[in-house]
C-alpha cells in the first residue's frame, strides 16, 4: 500500500484534491469526497507524466492521507487551486527542488504531445463552449507568462506559435523552481512548493481536456 499524501481545499461549491508530493496531480469535485475521488481515478494518467519526468508512481493500492485542509476562496469555487497550503511553506533542497521541476517539465511536455497530436476543432463541452486546441495552446502559454512574475522574473511574452520563445520561457522558469528555497514566497507570493504544483496542474488540466474533447478516432 502507497500512502499519498493530499492537501484538501474547499468552498461549497467546489473542493480540490492536490498530491503534495506530486505537482500537478491536482483534480476537483464538488465535495472534498468527489475530489479526492477524481484524484484517484486520474492516477494513471498522472502515472505517465512521473514516468516521463524520471519520478515513477504506482497505481494500485493508494491509501489518501489527508495531510492537510484549507478554507478555499473565489479562486478555488471557480475552478484553480489557489490556495497556498502551510506544508508548501516548509524548506526544499536542490535534489527535491530538481524533481519537482522535472515534473513541471514532463507536464509542459505532455501538454505539447496532446496539442500536437489532437485535431484543430475540438468537441464542445458540457454547455456547449470551449476553446479549440490553437486557443487552448495560446491560453497555456499566456498564463505562464503570467506566472513568472510570481516566480521573479520579468520576460516577454512569447509568441505561442514560436516553439523556441515558448522554450525559452519555460527553461528561465525551470531554472529558478530548481533552486533550493527556504519556504518562502520566491517572487510575489507563491512558494517553491506552490509555484510547481499550480503550473504543472494548469498545464496538466488543459492537456486532459483536450484528450476528453477529442472525437474518437
């Protein structure tokens, strides 16, 4: 039995289910139940992404250990785990800070495969709405741009159709998640443990959709 450990954010309308251990692997549900419930089911699809980024995970026999839980706010009843949990606050070493980011690098990479590969027109969703894949990949990239100024960096933005200023945008943030940090904001607020975990999952999220949009076949 593999013990996970979740940190658990919630409103009432919206919970979200996070592995601290394992940035990226984040899903919600309209409970703390449905989230965490979520989050399991997407274990093997997570699995593939810590294969590609060196940090293979079993599937089978997950015990949850809840091992914290926090008030949600605007963010997380819209749909972001927004929230900075207190044991993302706690130090990060060179060795641990490497893997994370490697797993940051295997979510941008897995997004790219599912982009590449998936249709221009993709299904719409539940209501009806949704971007396509060129929408979705602009709205990737500009939210990372976004997030270097939590990280302290200023940048320009890429072009998303530039695949090297996309590159370069991720290797300056890399660069920075792989260094050791004493559990601090490192830029405005977001913590080394924070920043991973919310750049992997946005990533991760839109890749996933744009797999569950795709017509069969």
């Amino acid at each position: 039995m593999t013990r996970l450990q979740v940190v658990v954010e919630t409103t009432p309308k919206k919970s979200f289910a996070s592995a601290l251990e394992y940035p990226g692997w984040s899903r919600s549900g309209k409970t703390p139940e449905l989230a965490i419930e979520t989050l399991l089911a997407y274990a093997p699809r997570y699995a593939e992404v810590a294969v590609l980024a060196g940090s293979p995970i079993t599937t089978e026999d997950l015990k949850v250990e809840i091992a914290e839980t926090i008030d949600g706010d605007g963010s997380t009843a819209y749909g972001v785990p927004g929230r900075i949990a207190e044991l993302e606050r706690e130090p990060l070493d060179r060795q641990e800070a490497g893997r994370r980011a490697a797993l940051v690098d295997a979510a941008w990479r897995t997004f790219d495969a599912i982009a590449a590969a998936a249709p221009a027109k993709l299904r719409k969703g539940p209501r009806g709405g949704g971007r396509d894949t060129a929408k979705i990949v602009e709205h990737v990239v500009g939210a990372d741009h976004g997030y270097v100024r939590e990280l302290g960096l200023k940048r320009d933005a890429p072009d998303p159709r530039d695949p090297d200023a996309v590159v370069a945008l991720r290797v300056a943030m890399l660069e920075v998640l792989r260094e050791p940090s004493e559990g601090g904001p490192i830029g405005k607020r977001w913590t080394a443990r924070y920043a991973a975990r919310r750049i992997a999952w946005h990533a991760l999220d839109h890749a996933w959709e744009i797999e569950d949009r795709t017509e069969p076949g």
